[in-house]
C-alpha cells in the first residue's frame, strides 16, 4: 500500500518542521455550501458560506454563514468572491489560497 502526498503540502510541512518545530495548519473556522446547491439558490459565482465555528477567525472578522430565521426563511450567508484580489471561483480549494 502506498499514499501520495502532494509536493505543495510536502514542502509547507518540512519548512514547517524546520521553522518551528510542528506543522501548524492555518484554518478559518468555516464550512461552505456545496457550489451546485449553492447555484440553486441564486449564488452563480464565489463560495457561500454554510456554518461559522464561534470561536474562529471567521467569526472574529464578523462574517455570517446560511440560516434559517425565525419563520424558517432561508438567510443566505455572506459570499467569499475573492482572496487578496485573486477570485474564488466557485468551489475552488480555499487552501490553495496562502
């Protein structure tokens, strides 16, 4: 049996290691919307959000994920468009993003 590791991931983990001793993987607290439900619902381009952890980066910057209010309305949650200027197209991995 054998795995692949991606070189991209290789690389950040040994520099990682080497620079402070562990791999510490940065996460923003988030959950998305599948890209074609997310279609479905009117969003044709960026990533909807689905859920926000409490205690996230996400969270702190104020962003909202999809709910439902009081009346079992659907409220969309706020929509990543783009990341430093680079557009995030649909369902594009948001950890290719550094």
């Amino acid at each position: 049996m054998g795995f692949a590791i991606p070189v991209d991931a290789l690389k950040f983990s040994v520099q990682s290691i080497i620079d402070i001793g562990r791999v510490v993987r940065p996460a923003l607290g988030i959950t998305y919307l599948d890209p074609n439900v997310a279609l479905a619902l009117g969003v044709a381009s960026g990533v909807l959000l689905l859920n926000i952890a409490s205690d996230s980066p996400a969270a702190a910057a104020g962003m909202k994920g999809t709910r439902r209010g009081d009346r079992g309305i659907l409220a969309l949650g706020d929509v990543i468009v783009d990341i430093d200027g680079v557009p995030s197209h649909k369902h594009a991995p948001l950890q290719l993003f550094e």
